[in-house]
C-alpha cells in the first residue's frame, strides 16, 4: 500500500528538461534521414526493376514481329492509307491485337481510335514523370535508329536497326540475324524522357526524335570528338521531342546516374552517365569492325578510333 510520502513523491516527479527534449527531438531527426533515404532509394530500385520487365516485354514482342515478318518494324512504317510507330506495329505481339486491329482499319471511327490511343503501361517507365499526366497514349521508349548520315558515307543505313519504312525502296528491314556483333552486345531501345506518343501519325519521316536515338553526329564535328547531342541524359529538361530536335534524339532518363538499355537478345541492363564513349558506341553499333572500316576522309566519317576518342568530353549533365 503506497504511503502518503509515496505519492507525494510521484506527484512531484519532474517533466524532461530542455536538454533531454533536444536530445530527444536530434535522435528522431537522425533516424529520419536514415530512414527516409532508405525508403526513397526501395521505391526506386521497385520502379527501376519495373521499368526493366516493361523493356523485357517489348524485346520479346520484337524478337517474334522479327520471326513473323523477317525483319525488325521501321521506325515508322507505311500501311495503305496510314503510317504507324514501331510501337504500334507489336501491339499484337503485346496481346493488344483489338487495338491494332482499330488502328489499321481505314473504317475505324474515331472514337474507336481514341479508345484505343489511351496509355499502355507497358510503353512507361513508373519513374517518367509521364506517368502522372494525361497525354494520350505517352511513351518513354525510343528505338536505335543508328548514326546520323556523314557526307560521303551512303551505305550508314546498314548501321541502323530501325529505319524509315514509309518510303525507303526497296523496303529496308533488319533482321536479328544481321547483326555482326550479336545480340547480347547490341542495344536495340533505350529509355527517352523526351519520346512522344507511341501512336502519332503527324511524324514525317526522317524526323528520328519523338521515336528513336541517334549515336553518330554526322559531320558536326569533323575531328569526331562526340559532341553533347549523343550523350547519355544530356538535356533532360525540356519540352517533350518536337521535330528535328537532335538534342533529344538520345537515351535519357530519370533513374540516378543510369539509363535502362534493352539488348537485342533481349537482355536489359542499366548504362551510367559516365560510361566510357568507346563502350557505349561499340553497345549501339551492330558492326563494329565495319564502322571503324569505313572511312570519310576525316574521322566524321564512321571510321571511329576507339583507342583516340574512348571519352566522353567534359560536361554537366543538364537536369
């Protein structure tokens, strides 16, 4: 039984002091900053890995419209009476044959074809912020469409894996099979934060950048010293692509430091910021011996030179 000296003693307990307070308040503040990063940093490795499947998906839909139809799609591609995507091109090969089968008939209304524009998850990256806002039918994915052709050099379509099938006689299709390099060494898609929608008719060919990536300048710079317009994220900010935008006609995205890469083999695999020039040109070109081969006079040409050129020049990433 508590004794009245007892209780009075209970009453007359202290509250924290000051001190103990801001001791208190420190260590909850620490443990958020450790927590918090931590969760951020989860989120992101979730997004990231869902970004990879969604990549996963598309190769193994291109690698059976490849089988299907002995070559990869254009990067626009010319049906009677309408031009598609490459993306619109496998959306049978996605399990998405109603909305193909909308978008290539001339006796679709439109309301049909814009029940079937609407967004497909599996063109996203959950990290663009194209996810959060209502673009008909947004993509962040874009094709390898090959080097920018230098003057002098008139077979550089044989570098490319995606062309521009709307008017290229006869029709130019690359197959798998071609690729001197292999499949598991060459790049077919990248992530693009700039990419349009996956169905946009409004495209005239050879505009590249709403769909695809360049990873050769042509004879912007006649040393062949990469200018900025090839790099990895450069540009980030901006616009989404509009029409002869070279600056994003390049991979890019928002993942820390990397930049999600599906292989022809349909592998995926992440590519820093900082990769050596000389590996992400080797991963982009399906021919490596036959670009270095091909001179132009002067390294504008495709006749690159690993061992001269193998960095990147010094930049800051736009953000």
């Amino acid at each position: 039984m508590k004794t009245e000296h007892t209780l009075l003693r209970s009453a007359q307990r202290p509250a924290f002091t000051l001190v103990e307070l801001l001791v208190v308040i420190t260590v909850i503040a620490m443990l958020a900053g450790i927590i918090i990063p931590a969760v951020n940093g989860a989120r992101e490795a979730a997004r990231r890995s869902q970004c990879l499947n969604n990549m996963r998906q598309i190769g193994i839909a291109l690698h059976v419209y490849e089988k299907s139809n002995n070559g990869l799609p254009g990067y626009m591609n010319q049906l009677p009476g309408i031009q598609l995507t490459w993306a619109t091109a496998i959306l049978a090969e996605l399990g998405e044959t109603r909305r193909y089968t909308i978008l290539t008939d001339d006796n679709s209304s439109l309301n049909d074809i814009g029940a079937a524009t609407t967004a497909l998850p599996i063109f996203l990256c959950p990290s663009s912020p194209k996810t959060l806002q209502d673009n008909p039918a947004p993509l962040d994915f874009v094709v390898n469409c090959g080097p920018a052709p230098p003057s002098g050099v008139t077979d550089v379509v044989k570098f490319s894996l995606f062309v521009d099938r709307t008017a290229s006689s006869p029709p130019f299709k690359k197959k798998l099979e071609d690729i001197k390099d292999g499949t598991s060494n060459t790049i077919l898609l990248t992530e693009n934060l700039q990419a349009k929608e996956w169905y946009d008719t409004t495209i005239t060919p050879p505009d590249i950048a709403p769909f695809g990536f360049r990873w050769h300048n042509g004879d912007v710079d006649p040393s062949f010293v990469p200018v900025p317009i090839v790099r990895i994220n450069f540009d980030r900010s901006g616009p989404l692509a509009s029409l002869g935008s070279p600056n994003h006609t390049r991979p890019s995205s928002n993942h820390p430091g990397m930049v999600n890469m599906l292989y022809a083999d349909s592998s995926v695999k992440a590519m820093s910021d900082n990769v050596d020039f000389s590996v992400y040109l080797s991963a982009v070109c399906p021919d490596d011996v036959a670009a270095q081969a091909t001179k132009n006079g002067n390294k504008g040409g495709l006749g690159y030179n690993f061992d001269e050129h193998a960095a990147w020049p010094q930049w800051s990433p736009s953000p």
